[in-house]
C-alpha cells in the first residue's frame, strides 16, 4: 500500500514538473520557435573584445500572413520587448527598429514586420572582460503576433560569445544583421518642419530633385502613437524644391506639439530596380504654405502665379457673375464713345481703380482673418448670410435703377448710389467696385492654382496676386478706353441704348433671386422672408424717392425721409436677422431624378476615410450654392446619364462637400490641395494607397469619363 502510494506520488510530481516545465517561457542557446515565429540571437561578430560594443540582434522569422509589431504599432497591436541579462558591468541600448511596413487589417493600419526581420541592440562589453572567457548574453524577449487574432508570446534567447584581445580576430557580421542595418533608417538630409491648420497637419521636407514620376509611395510612420490618424490617407504634393505630406493628426496629438519625429520610408523607381530608403524625421513646428495638391507639377512660383492670376481675372469676364456689370460698362462706352479721348481714357482708369481698390481689400481681409486663425478661401465672404442678403438688395436695388423706377444722376454708368451725382468717374470707380464683388462667385481657370498659391505666400506675394486678378478683370474695358480705334467697332449711340439698359435690369433681378435662393440654404424660410421684406421696402423707397424729389419743399424732404427709413429698416432688419440665422441642414444624400441623375452622398472625413480604408475608388465634389462655376459644371457635366453610368459600373462613391456655410472639414480638404475655394473636383482610384487624380475647374461630360478612367 505504501508502495502504491510512493508510485502515486511520483506520478503526480512528474506531472507536475511537465505542468511547471510547459508554463515556462521556450529557452535555448540557438533557435527557439514558438507556434507562429522561429527567433534567435544573432551577433555582428564570433567574438567581443573588452571595452567594446557589439551588435546583437533578435532575428525572427514570421510564418506567412502573420506580423509583429514596430515601436508604433499603429491602431492596434503591441512594440516588441527585450529585457536582457548580462554580466556586470554590460549594458544594452534600446531597441534599434528598421524601418516598418503598413499593415492593413480592416478599417484599421498597423505599423510592423512580416516575414523576417531582426531587431538590433547595441551591448557595451566591460574592459574587465576575461580575455579567453565566455560573454553571455540572455533575453527575455515579449512580442504580439497577429493574423486576425493576435497572441502574446515569450521566449528566451541566449548566446555565448568569446571574449578575445584587443586587435583580436571576432570573424565575420552574421548576415541577418547586415540585412538589418541596410534598413536602418538614416538621418534625413532634407530640412524638416510641420504646421497644423484647419484640421490638417503638414509636414514639408526640403527634398529639391525629387521627381514626382519617380516616387513609387511616400508614408511617414511617427514615433509616437495617436500623432497623426495611422489609416487615414497622406496627400502627397512634389514640388520643385519640397516634398508635402498632408496628414490627419490623431486622437492622441497635441496643438502645443513641438517636434514631429519619425521615420519617413521613400520608395523610388530607377530603371526596373524599386529603391527603397528610411529617413530619421525631426520636424520643428513651422509655418508650410500648401502644397499643390500632388498634381505631379512643380511650385508655381511667384512670376507664374501673377500670371495665372491675371488670366484667371481675364476669362472671370466670360463668367455669368460679371457679364451684366460689363455689359453696363459697355453700355457706357458707347455713351462716352462722343467725347474727347482723355476723359474715355479717365472712366477706364476710374473703373479699373475701382477694381483694384476691391481686391486689395478683400486681400487685406483675408489676411487679417488668416493672422486670427480663420480658414477662409476665395468667396468666403458668401458663406456670411449677411453678405447674402445685403449683396441680393445692392443688385436689386440696381435692377430698379436700371428699369427706370429711379434715377441718380444721367449717365449709364451712375450705378454707383448717389456718389454718381457727383461726377461720371465716381460712378465709373463704384461700378468697378460693383463688379469686384460680382464676381467673387465665380471661379475661372488659372484662378484656383493662383489664389491657393497666394493665400500661403507672405503678405506682399498675397496683395500682389490679388492686384494681379483684378488688373485682368479691368483689363477688356481697359482695353477699350485706351485704345480708339477699338471704340469705332461700338455700335451708334441711339434709342437701342435706353432698351438695353432697361434689359440688363433682368440678369440683375435673376441674381437677386439667385442670392436669395442661396440664403434659403443658409438661413431658412426666415431667410427668405427677410429678404422679400427688405426688397419691398427697398421698392418702396426707390419710387418713394423718385416721385418726391421733383417735388419742392416739404414734399422732398417728407418723401427722401421716409424713403431713407425703408432703406434703413430694410438694411438694419436684414443685418439682425442674417446675424441670428441658424444654418439648414444640408441633405445627407442625393438620389437620381429628372434634373439629378447621378447620386451621391454628403462627405465628411470618417466616411471619406472609411471608403479610402476599403480601398473604394471616390470621387469627390466640393461645391457651393453661391459658386456658379460650380452649379453650371453639375448640371452639364456631373448630373449626366452616362456620369451616373460610369460611376455605378466603377463601383464609385460620390461624396460631395457643401461649402455655402463654412465647413472646417472641407476647408481642410481644399487646403490639401493647395485651394482656397471652390470648386475642386478630386478622383481617388481603387487602392488604398493609389494617388489622386485632380480635375480642372470647368468641367465637361468627356473630362469626367477620362478623369475616373472610363472614358
């Protein structure tokens, strides 16, 4: 029986110590291999002297679809850990991490390694050393290997190493650490900065000589986490002189940041060999003028901006914002066409000045709104329904000038309020300003590249391009009133003139009733209501004033009087109601119909980044009701059977961005792309990491099918 019971409890004791020997972490002095990784100690040398380092290495080798982890994990995920027993006087460096690769699992972008890699630490060999001894080195290694579950795992490495004199031979570098320092990363060669504004963070490398067609993928993996969104998109611009990333900071990031450091990994093409090299990134926070939007051309510079500026003012006449106010200054030319050359030459100056005084202002208000942190763009002034409303009554109030229900003043060109009775070039500098305000709806090729370029430069480069822009709106009336033989193609003066200023009364009410259909969306029915309210008493004080002020005595005074209260009360209702107006709500989607065939869904920067995340191909629209530019491209390019087609066959998402009321998001996004307004038309192909193919302004059904490839 006592017999039985020993034999029990042998049996029991060496199941036990199977038991304890299984929980114990894998230990051996060569490799040691758990489920999902193979690792073992590797040397830089057979041998260490006294008093010198010598590179160690963790060499894994990671079963196929299986990762481990970078310092940075990314959105999920654990950094490897060494912990290291050596003899006394040792000591070892942290981690040395080649550079990582992007791990996509879901939604979510990891930071790791898959297949093999090896993590090096540096280990300085005490100068008591024993020459002709042993050197033993052991860790305790921890890491999280995932496929789509993840597992902790822990293993114990150990290599012995010889301990010879100094000049002594220590043999040769074990392959794997060679292979692990090529893909070190290296300091950068480039001076580094990054800006965070409107929701964007940028970095920009000074990377002069780096060609855009060359570049195969650019990513930059940041030390910490949370610094920047890991899965969100990194808008890549290449320009003559720099490189810009435009990132999504992260939960974790901080707007007191003073360093942003990382690595950043360049992929390049040379020849059918795919280069790769990691670059150490310490990045000061500093000022980063946007980037051109990855469009594959260099920085515009400022000689091509003014350029582009000034034609971009040019075509701004061929816009439906700033005809009728041309026609009308036209319209005064053929009025003028009698007079003595100089003073023709004189209304032109005056309008062109009027012109200039405008866009200076509106650089000089920008600029301000800007040195305070506001995100504004070109027409951010139409985002106000203030502005809204009181532009709507300015053009109503012209249309009834016009249509004769009043009169300041003989000349066509007194649409300048009652500054025009002070003389004709008043009223030709007021209607230039007129025309400046027009026309900031509207959007003309070159203007985008030109604007976004200036609202980045210093303040000079800024009123500089503005000047420019307006000089190239002024610049056909210009043209006309200081060059005579042009005003001989002007017809006659006679009757017809008369007839066609009442005419051009009617494109001045169409854009009041278009102004007050944009604060509709801006401010409601109340919106609405306000702006019919103030354009009846508007109304009623112009035909007050003109049936009173042939009048003499009392009668004048009571009739301006009570003329100039309608106005007052029209302006001052509008100004407390617009400052009070609370934003509709835009439509969460489009769906196809008679006048919109192709559907699309309202963007914002989670479902943006979902869809880029799936790797689904997206187009994306930024829009405005106040941009005319960009109704017309809607409805003779986008809302097209065969769009709508071609985006259902290429399974494109249409999200679209509407900008009438100020938008932080799709600020941001303009931003990117080196925008200060709208429109912007952007295609993303099918791939997560697959670059953006930017449209130009004016769009047609041809330039959208090739644009998303299906043309």
């Amino acid at each position: 029986m006592r017999r039985t019971g020993l034999k029990a409890l042998a049996v029991i004791g060496t199941f036990l110590s199977l038991a304890l020997v299984c929980s114990l972490p894998a230990h051996a002095a060569g490799p040691v291999s758990t489920d999902h990784v193979r690792a073992e100690l590797v040397a830089g040398a057979e041998a260490v002297r006294p008093g010198e380092t010598i590179r160690i290495g963790i060499h894994k080798q990671i079963i196929p679809h299986w990762h481990t982890y970078w310092q940075n994990p990314g959105d999920s995920g654990l950094a490897t850990t060494a912990e290291w027993t050596l003899p006394d006087g040792a000591s070892a460096s942290d981690i040395l991490w080649p550079a990582p690769g992007r791990i996509a699992v879901g939604p979510l972008m990891n930071y790791g390694y898959e297949g093999e890699v090896t993590l090096l630490t540096d280990i300085a060999v005490p100068a008591e050393a024993p020459v002709g001894g042993s050197f033993p080195i052991r860790a305790t290694v921890d890491w999280l290997v995932c496929e789509e579950i993840c597992i902790p795992e822990q293993v114990e490495l150990s290599l012995d190493l010889p301990v010879v004199a100094g000049g002594g031979d220590t043999g040769p570098v074990h392959p794997a650490i060679a292979a692990a320092e090529a893909r070190l990363p290296v300091a950068s060669p480039w001076a580094a900065r990054f800006e965070t504004s409107g929701g964007t963070l940028r970095l920009a490398l000074d990377a002069a000589g780096l060609r855009r067609d060359s570049i195969e993928d650019i990513w930059f993996y940041p030390n910490e986490w949370g610094v920047i969104a890991h899965a969100a998109p990194q808008q890549l611009s290449v320009e003559a002189d720099r490189i810009v990333l435009a990132m999504t900071p992260g939960d974790a990031f901080q707007p007191t940041l003073a360093s942003l450091d990382g690595v950043l990994v360049v992929k390049e093409r040379a020849g059918d060999a795919l280069l790769t090299q990691a670059l150490t990134v310490n990045a000061p926070a500093g000022t980063v003028a946007a980037g051109s939007g990855g469009l594959g051309i260099g920085s515009i510079g400022i000689g091509t901006a003014l350029l582009f500026a000034l034609l971009g003012g040019l075509i701004l006449n061929l816009m439906p914002c700033v005809f009728p106010v041309l026609s009308m200054k036209a319209l005064a030319l053929v009025e003028q066409a009698g007079k003595q050359p100089a003073q023709v030459r004189l209304h032109g100056l005056a309008y062109t000045g009027g012109i200039l005084v405008s866009f200076a202002a509106l650089a000089g208000l920008l600029a301000a709104l800007k040195a305070g942190g506001t995100a504004v763009g070109w027409g951010f002034q139409f985002q106000s329904p203030v502005f809204v409303l009181l532009l709507a009554y300015l053009l109503f109030a012209v249309g009834l000038n016009l249509s004769g229900v009043f009169t300041i003043g003989g000349s066509v060109a007194g649409v300048g309020a009652n500054l025009t009775a002070r003389g004709g070039y008043t009223g030709s500098f007021f209607t230039g300003v007129l025309a400046a305000i027009v026309a900031t709806p509207c959007t003309a090729p070159f203007m985008g590249a030109a604007i976004g370029f200036a609202i980045a430069a210093p303040l000079p480069v800024l009123f500089a391009v503005f000047l420019a822009l307006g000089l190239g709106l002024a610049l056909p009336y210009v043209a006309l009133s200081v060059w005579p033989p042009l005003l001989r193609l002007l017809p006659k003066p006679g009757l017809w003139m008369e007839r066609f200023k009442q005419f051009l009364a009617f494109p001045m009410y169409g854009a009041a009733v278009w102004l007050v259909w944009v604060l509709s969306l801006q401010a409601g029915a109340e919106g609405v209501l306000t702006a019919l309210g103030g354009m009846l008493l508007i109304g009623f004080a112009a035909w007050l004033y003109d049936v009173t002020r042939m009048s003499g005595g009392s009668a004048r005074r009571i009739g301006g009087g009570l003329a100039a209260i309608a106005l007052v009360s029209a302006i001052g209702w509008g100004i407390a109601a617009g400052s009070h107006a609370a934003p509709s709500a835009a439509p969460a989607s489009g769906q196809a119909g008679a006048a919109e065939t192709t559907p699309w869904e309202s963007y914002s920067r989670q479902k943006f980044e979902a869809l880029r995340a799936e790797g689904r191909p997206v187009f994306l629209n930024f829009t405005a009701a106040w941009c005319i530019t960009c109704l017309v491209n809607e409805r003779v390019a986008l809302n097209r059977p065969d769009v709508a087609a071609a985006f259902r066959t290429g399974d494109v998402t249409y999200l679209k961005g509407d900008w009438t009321n100020q938008d932080a998001e799709i600020t941001a996004k303009l931003e990117e792309f080196g925008r200060s307004g709208v429109p912007l038309y952007v295609f993303y192909p099918a791939g997560r990491d697959s670059q953006p193919v930017v449209l130009p302004q004016l769009l047609t059904v041809d330039i959208v099918l090739g644009g998303i490839g299906a043309g």
